[in-house]
C-alpha cells in the first residue's frame, strides 16, 4: 500500500512577525534572513531565504551580484548549524525573453557554487527554468545536492506583480510545469523536494501527490492579516467573527494543544482571535499555521487513493485550483514519483529531528 508524502508544512513568517515574537510559537518557519535578525528569536529549526524572489519581482536584477556578498554576510551571523539556507535564486519566467532567461539561469548556478564552498550541505539550491534545457543548466552544477527546493509559482496564477506587467500565467502551464520539473529530479537526481510557495494548507496535498518533503506558504499570516482562521475540515479562509459554530475549531484545537502544546485554553484563544489587534492578529496566524500541522500528520498515513480523493475535494470549488489538482492527480499516478531516495544525509538527520 502507498502511503502519502510525509510532507513537511513550514510557515512562511514575514520579518515583521520576528518582530512580534509570533515564530517562537512555531516549530518551525521559512523567513527571509536580515542583518537585523536575532536567531534567538526564531524555531529551532528554520529555514532562511535570501530575498531574491523579491529582488527579482521589484525588478532590481542589477542589484543581485552586490546583494550576494551582503547575503552571505548575514548568513554567516544569524544562521544555527541545524538550519537550512536557500541560495541566492532570481526567478524565471516563460513570460521573460530565451536570452534573459538563460542569464538568469547562469546567475543562479554562479550564486550556488559562491554559496556552496562556504555553506555546504546546509545549502538549498533553487531550481527555476520552464525546459529540460534550462534545468540541465543548473543540475550540471548541484547534483550532488541533498535536498532541492522548486519555485511553485503559485502566486503567479492569479496576482500582477508590481513592475512586472501584469503576469497572470495560465494554471496549466503553471502545473503542467511542476510536474514536469519534479518527474525530472526524481529520476535524475537523490535529491529530496522542497515546494517553494505553495500556498494554503490545500496544496499540501499536491506536494504529497508529487512526492515532495517539505513545503512553505505564508497565506497563513496573510488570512490573519484580513481577520480570518482556517477552517480546520474545509481548509477555507473564514472570518473569525462570522463564524457561529465553533465545534469543529474546538476539536482542532484539542489535537493541536495535545501534539504541541497551545499558549492559551481555547476560549481564551478564541476570544483573543476574535479581536482586531496585534494580540488578535497572533492568535489567529498562530492558529493558522497549527492547522498545516494538523494537515501534515493527517498525510502521513493517507493511502494514495485518499490523497487524491481529498485534493479534488478541496479544490472543487475554484475552476483554476481543479484544474491544477487534474493535472497533478493525473501524473501523480502513472509517473512513478514516489522513486526511493537515501535517508542516511545529515540533511535528514537535521530535519528528523526537529
């Protein structure tokens, strides 16, 4: 019997909920790493990225080569040994001209190797590319990398993105794109995945289907932002104080506080996300995040079969998330993802663990 992805859920935490203490309340977080960072602050296990997602998106590639060194710097400092760094990536997109395209590639395997003889294993490469062609580039360079982190480009199915004309990519080439890429890794390298940006806790699903072992989302801080929880059974953004039955947020909170432990009883939590305050806002991320943990132990015994009837379930309802749940379903079956891979790197013992 298949047994789903024992896939990680990592909450992707702004600077700005370092500032508010919120990542302690974690296990673990992905967040971009500043000079500015006090690492006692943070999980013991995180996962720092480097902001070149952002550089790219606000169109400053020209800043990238002088931002490496400053990058490497704040590593350096705030990094513990048992945490992972993500390489200095600019992203690729189909949108973008071939020429620019195979720049950015080269860029991106310059970074890892600078990266790589001062950091070592604890270096995540991040792959981007749209062809075998452009993946081929970078593989050359990190094959011999433990763990490999995949841009989703999620975000990019719905939002514009400022100073980038209104990029709105198709889900279909978006997924057809992912599962390409995955079924490439996991026959040509012993890497194991990390999905980059996945979004809510539904796409943990399709990280399982695809055989990935660690997947970040930040729309758990986002939904709290805008006064609003997860649903712990439809995985649905909500407004807290809409809500009128609380039962099932109840139980949720049990297993939560039962695995983890919780900063609060339930009613006082409930009373406290109920507000539109800093403290409100808090509870509800924090709650948030406990629901993709909720969903990461409902997936590590899922058989296959379950796992794609629950991904089609919860994607019914948006036209573009089915879509991609199709896609993904379709060659989660028949690709031969869920390929043996070695267990014995210190990567792992890291991730094991925590």
């Amino acid at each position: 019997m298949f047994l789903g992805s024992a896939v990680r859920a990592v909450s992707s935490a702004h600077v700005l909920d370092v500032a508010l203490m919120l990542p302690k309340m974690l296990p673990d977080i992905l967040v971009t790493a500043t000079d500015m960072m006090d690492r006692s602050l943070l999980p013991a296990f995180t996962v720092f990225d480097s902001g070149g997602f952002l550089i790219a998106l606000e169109g400053r590639f020209d800043e990238a080569d002088s931002y490496l060194h400053k990058l490497i710097r704040i590593y350096r400092k705030v990094a513990a040994p048992n945490d992972l760094l993500l390489q200095l990536d600019l992203p690729i997109l189909p949108t973008m001209d071939p020429k620019v395209r195979l720049e950015l590639q080269k860029k991106n395997v310059r970074y890892f190797k600078v990266m790589s003889k001062i950091f070592g294993s604890r270096l995540v490469p991040v792959l981007h590319g749209w062809s075998r062609t452009e993946w081929d580039i970078q593989l050359e360079a990190v094959y011999r990398s433990r763990i490999i982190a995949v841009g989703s480009f999620f975000g990019f199915v719905a939002p514009s993105i400022k100073k980038v004309k209104s990029i709105r990519l198709d889900p279909k080439v978006v997924a057809t794109r992912l599962v390409d890429v995955t079924r490439y890794l996991l026959r040509h390298t012993n890497a194991r995945l990390m999905l980059l940006g996945a979004g809510s806790p539904k796409a943990l699903y399709i990280a399982a289907a695809l055989g990935y072992e660690i997947a970040d989302s930040s729309t758990w801080r986002v939904a709290a932002f805008f006064g609003e929880v997860y649903n712990p059974i439809t995985l649905d953004r909500v407004k807290v104080y809409e809500t009128k039955d609380f039962a099932v947020f109840r139980e949720a909170y049990r297993e939560i506080e039962a695995s983890y432990g919780a900063p609060w009883d339930f009613d006082t939590w409930l009373q406290l996300a109920m507000e539109r305050s800093r403290i409100g806002y808090i509870a509800r991320a924090w709650f948030n995040a406990m629901v993709g943990k909720l969903v990461q132990h409902r997936l590590e015994s899922m058989s296959e079969d379950k796992l794609i009837r629950e991904m089609m379930r919860l994607y019914e309802k948006s036209t573009r998330w089915k879509t991609i749940a199709k896609i993904v379903a379709r060659y989660a079956h028949y690709q031969g993802f869920k390929k043996a891979v070695s267990r014995s790197d210190r990567v792992v013992q890291c991730l094991s663990s925590t």
